[in-house]
C-alpha cells in the first residue's frame, strides 16, 4: 500500500515559533518505522514544501494518509483532509498526535476515516494491514515504549533544514513519555493520563550512533529528573566516544540541586537546556505547582553560567500583570544574566484544570483554532488592555534581547549567520505580535 505521511503547515494566524526553529516530524517518522518494512511510504512535510497537496496527492496516488499536529493544526488537518476526499474519496485519511489523543472530539466531526487516540504505532500498523477499528480508536495507553527507532530517512530531503536557534542542522530523540511533575497549565501530562516512564538508556545510545547530525535536540518533556540514569548516560556517551551536542528540557529546581550532573552533562556534549522558570515571584510559582522557588532559579542560572550551558528561559505572563510585573519581570531577567527567553500569556489549554477555571471568561472561541498557540491572548487581562499587554510583551523582549553586553555576547560564541538569520526569525515573529498591537484584538 502507498500510505503519505503529512505535517502540515501552520496556520499564518499563529503566532509561529517557525521563524526561529524548525524540527524534525519525529512523530512521523515514528509511524514511517512500523509501516516500511511492508508497505511504500513517502513522508511529506508541509512547512518545508513548496507544493500544494492536491499537487502532491495527485503525483504520489496514495491508498492513505497519515497526518497529525497539535491544537493550533486542528482545523488545518480538517482542510487538508477535506482536499484529499474531493481528489479521491476512497483514500483512507487517518488522524492522531498530541491534541487527538488528550481532545479526539476535536476531530470527529472532520472527514477522517480514523482517529487514534491511544496506541497509534500499533494502530496504525493494523489500520494498514486491513485489519477492522472504528473511527475513534481509544484503549488504556501504552505505558512501555516498544516500537523500531524512527525511520529518520523518510524526511532526508529536509534534514539539512531542521534546525532550533543556533543547532544547525539539529536531529531529535525522545528518551522518555510523560512527566513526574504536576504543574497546574501543563498539557504534557495530560498526554500519558499522568504516567511517566524511560527508556533504557543503552536503547538511546544505540539509537545516537544511527544519527548523522551532531546537534541533538532531547525532546523529553522533563529529561533532568533521575540524577543517577543521567550519570550512566553520561558514562555510555564517553565509553562509546560520541561527538554530539544536546539540547534538552529541564527544570530549574534539579539543575540548582545537581551541579555535578550538569558538570559530567557539559563533559558529554550538554550545550543548552530550556528551563521552565516560569515566574520571578515565589506567589506565582506556587499558584502554578511548581514545586520550586525564584532562589532555585537564580541558582540553576548561577550553575549554567559556571558551566557556559546556555539557557532558554520560558516566563509565563500573568493574565493579572500590571506593566509593574513586566518591569519587575526584566529586572530578574538582568540580574540572573539570561539572554533568550520564550514569553507566553497563561493559555488554560483545553484539557487541563485551568481550562475549567477559565473557560467562561475566554475571548478566543475553542474553536479558533489556529491562535491557541501559548502565544497569543485567549483570556482578557485583568489590569493591561489587549494592546497595551503586547505591547509589553514586544517591549521586553527587544530589551532583553538588544542589550549591548548580550548582543556582544551572542556575536562572539555564536557564528554571524546563525546570529542573522535568529534576528530575522525574530522580527518576524515581533511583527506578527505589532500586527495585534494595531489592531488591538487577540
């Protein structure tokens, strides 16, 4: 069976963090691994393509597509499956990924043969191979991860354009499913019912040494958490003499309270971790659950710097912020020496408890789709009008970004492209925030 496997292209009302990182469709390639050794499979990705799917389906004639992506893509993956019917209506188009299992309703309505909302590798194999489901496929998740590594080459054709800030060419790889914590805005927990689970890690070296690119992006949602796998990580990336560099997700609380496993990570090719800070205030990290503190976080920057481990901090902005928390917010941000940061408003993703809390309050329908994206506004601000509160957003980032001694900074350690080409994805997507400024609506 010919069977496409489609990313789609996101929606030009989102606010689209494209402009700076473009990933690899692991996902996909996931599912490329357990269907290749019995059927002809082509992956094709959307963001990078310059052809229209009717283009591309009328070229490859396949009996199947397979698409998936987040809530943002919702009503694209609709369109696109509305596009392949009216080419061929006997194509089977099968939907699944992160929205369809947590939000499957979200998609019942659309033209979609099937939509996996738990075990997609193995359903997705039998949906292939003939065997009977239903449109919504929904069983008790897996809780073990037993499937063939991802079949990377299917993407070949874009790899040299899959990169994130400044790790050019950049590969993933997941080594673990879920999350140990229990944040109160966190949809990742939601994924996995709450469960969390790894990989072995000698699994994961086996799989590093298949990937071509240096640069490695660990996708974990939380890969910082058990002190002593980490260790033996580190101890079977020098015995096997890898030569890759890593950027993974942390959280701040560990990095503070393990310095010497962030050391033996720098050894083995640790080079940047996006860390969850979240807030400067210790009110607000406990009305998020984070188990942490603003003194753990100064002290996990403080361990990164030691190490020159960059850091990606991620801030969320309070929907009762007055332009005071915005100022208070750039002075920690001065004082703890960070340079590249990721500002989000509080978005109560549906799914989530916050969802509930705030769900008649919403200025943004559930079903517009494509501006729940963490970036834009989607419940009003208590105290900043929607304007002023971008407004605020653009200004922070252009002074955290624009200081002299960070611009220096960023010129010396990195190349002068790499440098370029982030100021332009940038202001790309500044403009698109200028663009809600004017207007003055979410």
């Amino acid at each position: 069976m010919k069977i496409l496997l489609i990313r789609p292209k996101p929606d030009p009302e989102t606010i689209g963090l494209q402009h700076v990182m473009i990933c690899e469709p692991l996902e996909l390639e996931y599912v490329g691994a357990v269907l290749i050794d019995q059927h002809d499979v082509v992956l094709v990705d959307m963001i990078i393509e310059k052809r229209s799917i009717e283009t591309i389906i009328k070229l490859e004639k396949p009996q199947m597509v397979c698409m998936t992506g987040y809530i943002s893509h919702v009503h694209l993956l609709k369109d696109l499956a509305s596009r392949i019917k009216a080419i061929d209506r006997t194509i089977k188009v099968v939907v699944g990924g992160i929205h369809a299992e947590v939000i499957p309703e979200d998609f019942m309505a659309g033209p979609f043969d099937h939509v996996l909302a738990a075990n997609a590798l193995t359903h997705i194999r039998a949906i292939a191979d003939g065997e009977p489901r239903p449109k919504l496929v929904k069983e008790p998740k897996e809780r073990t991860f037993d499937h063939p590594y991802p079949a990377r080459h299917l993407s070949a054709r874009y790899r040299k354009k899959y990169y994130y800030m400044f790790h050019n060419p950049c590969s993933l790889i997941k080594t673990s499913f879920g999350c140990p914590y229990h944040c109160a805005f966190c949809f990742c927990k939601e994924i996995t019912d709450g469960a969390y689970f790894t990989r072995d890690v000698d699994s994961v070296i086996h799989e590093l040494k298949q990937i071509p690119e240096r640069e490695i992006y660990i996708v974990d949602d939380d890969f910082l958490f058990d002190a002593k796998r980490l260790d033996y990580f580190c101890q079977r990336i020098h015995e096997e003499n890898l030569d890759k560099r890593f950027l993974v997700y942390g959280r701040a609380d560990f990095i503070a309270q393990h310095p010497e496993t962030m050391a033996r990570l720098k050894k083995a090719g640790l080079r940047a971790v996006i860390v969850g800070l979240e807030s400067y205030t210790d009110a607000e990290l406990d009305a998020y659950e984070k188990n942490s503190d603003t003194a753990l976080s100064l002290k996990c920057l403080e361990v990164l710097s030691a190490l020159d481990i960059e850091c990606y901090g991620t801030f969320i902005i309070g929907l009762d912020w007055t332009r005071a928390d915005f100022k208070a917010l750039y002075g920690f941000i001065v004082r703890s020496g960070i340079q590249f940061v990721n500002l989000q408003p509080l978005t109560p993703m549906k799914g989530t408890a916050l969802y509930e809390t705030y769900q008649s309050q919403l200025i943004v329908p559930p079903e517009d789709f494509a501006r729940w994206d963490m970036a834009h506004l989607v419940v009003k601000p208590a105290h900043l009008s929607i304007r002023r509160y971008y407004f605020e957003i653009v200004k922070l980032y252009y002074k955290t970004t624009v200081r002299p001694t960070m611009v220096l900074r960023a010129l010396r350690k990195y190349p002068f492209m790499e440098n370029l080409k982030l100021t332009v994805g940038a202001n790309r997507v500044m403009w698109q925030y200028m663009k809600r400024i004017i207007r003055g609506k979410p």
